[in-house]
C-alpha cells in the first residue's frame, strides 16, 4: 500500500511534460528489449527441443545443455550456454524490471530526461550482470550433476525424486519472512547514498540484481530442475516472477501453494517409478 501510495505521490510530482517522454521512452525501450530477447530465446529454445536428449535409468530425459555439441570444447559450450543465458535472463526479467525503473524514474522528478535515460541503462546494466554472473555458476554445477548421473545409475534413477523435493522446497520458501523480505526489496529503489549519478546507478542494480536473485532463487531452482530448455516452463517462470512483482507476497505465496501441490505430485510419481 505505501508503496502505491509513493508511487502516486511522485507521479504528481513528475507529471510535467518534461518528465513524461523519458518514462515513454523507457517503456519503449523496454518493450523493445524484452522482444528482441523472447523472439532469441523461443528460437533457441525450438532448436535446442529439436535436438534428442539422452535417455537415462528413471525414466528421464538428460538435457542437452549440459552437454557438448559434436567437436566443441567445453569453453565454447561454456560460452554458448552463458550467451544463451543472459539472453533468456533478459526475456524472463524485463516485464518485472521495467515497472521499478518506472518508478525510480518518477522518484527522481524533474532530472533532464538524457540524465534519466543513462541513470536506467546503467542500472539495467548492473542488474543483468548479476543474472549473467549466476549463469557462470550454474553451468559448471549443472555438468557436474549430469556427469555423475551419466556415471551412476543409482545416481540417475533418484533424479526425479530430486527434482520433486527441489520443487517442494521451492513452493514452502514462497511462503517464508525471508522471501517477503527480498520481494518487498525487489519491489523498489533507493537511493544509493551520495556517489555521483552514474556510480549510484551503478551499485543500484547490482544491489538489485542480487536481491531479486536471491528473491527468485526458488523459482529459479524449478526453472532448472523441472525444464531450463523447456519454453512452457520459461514461460510459466516470467509469469510467476511478474505477478509477484507486481502484486507482493500474497501472489507469491499462492504461486508457492500451486508448487507444493506439483511437487506432492511429482513426489507420488517418482515414488511410484513413473
């Protein structure tokens, strides 16, 4: 409710003509974006689910994006895969991103709208750095497990019941003091102390990034487990993270009830082999 309440206030106090066209063009230069990015993504995706996975012990389907193509090495594929991240990261990201750089753009009033338009790149910049820094990280995890599923049958018939548990835990985390905590920060910005325009910028979405990825680290986590080349996923994912965005801890703890509920079934079907 403050928040709206804020929100409001600065709009009145932004609402000259001069203050508008930079809010238009951040709204179009996010729509652009967010377009470019998605069309990439859906394109790769479709590729990527034209290519056959590796049947494993379990009755899963090992992913290839933790694999090497045909006579490329690991950095290229390691190369590829973060490429490739950073750009589903921006698809998945930017519906929920544009609405707080609108509203820090109505915090800052009458600042000259060129001002305004490099204030947000740079932010925008920071922010998807720290998403493209969590792809470095999850690749090299993401080979791992799949290696020593590939060497371990055991290993490899438990996977479901992993990914179950994954999801399980990622629906009772929606529900969580510490996920309203990190949503109620990703819901906005503050100013970053008095350091020159860029560099508070700058630290603005790093501090940002972090605190939505630490926010989404749930869904991220379903999003990797249950299906990172799967567009239906990716898709139910960026639906997820916007209406909790947007609508706060309400919406996130029922997304987080719809999961508990797909992980109880995913439990029972792993259980049951299948």
């Amino acid at each position: 409710m403050d928040l709206v309440m804020n929100s409001g206030a600065c709009c009145r106090q932004g609402a000259t003509g001069a203050g508008r066209r930079p809010g238009t063009r951040l709204l179009v230069a996010g729509g652009a974006l967010f377009a470019i990015s998605a069309a990439v993504t859906v394109g790769w995706g479709a590729s990527m689910a034209a290519m056959p996975g590796m049947p494993m012990p379990g009755g899963w389907t090992m992913s290839m994006a933790w694999m090497r193509m045909p006579e490329q090495t690991w950095l290229g594929a390691a190369a590829s895969f973060l490429g490739m991240w950073s750009v589903m990261m921006v698809a998945m990201m930017m519906p929920s991103l544009v609405p707080v750089l609108w509203r820090h753009r109505l915090a800052l009033g009458d600042v000259a709208g060129r001002r305004i338009a490099a204030r947000s790149l740079v932010l925008g910049t920071g922010y998807f750095l720290i998403w493209a820094g969590q792809g470095a990280v999850v690749f090299p995890l993401g080979v791992a497990v799949a290696a020593a599923a590939m060497r371990w049958p055991l290993l490899a018939r438990a996977v479901p019941l992993g990914v179950a548990v994954v999801v399980l835990g990622a629906g009772a985390l929606q529900a969580t003091p510490w996920k309203a905590r990190h949503l109620a920060c990703c819901r906005g910005l503050h100013p970053a102390g008095r350091a020159p325009a860029s560099i508070s910028a700058w630290k603005q979405g790093l501090r940002l990034g972090l605190q939505c990825g630490a926010c989404c680290a749930g869904l991220t986590a379903v999003l990797l487990v249950v299906g990172v080349m799967d567009l239906a996923v990716m898709a139910a994912v960026t639906v997820a993270i916007t209406a909790e965005r947007l609508a706060g801890a309400r919406i996130a703890r029922a997304i987080g009830a719809v999961l508990v509920a797909a992980g109880l079934f995913l439990l029972l079907r792993a259980v049951r082999g299948g």
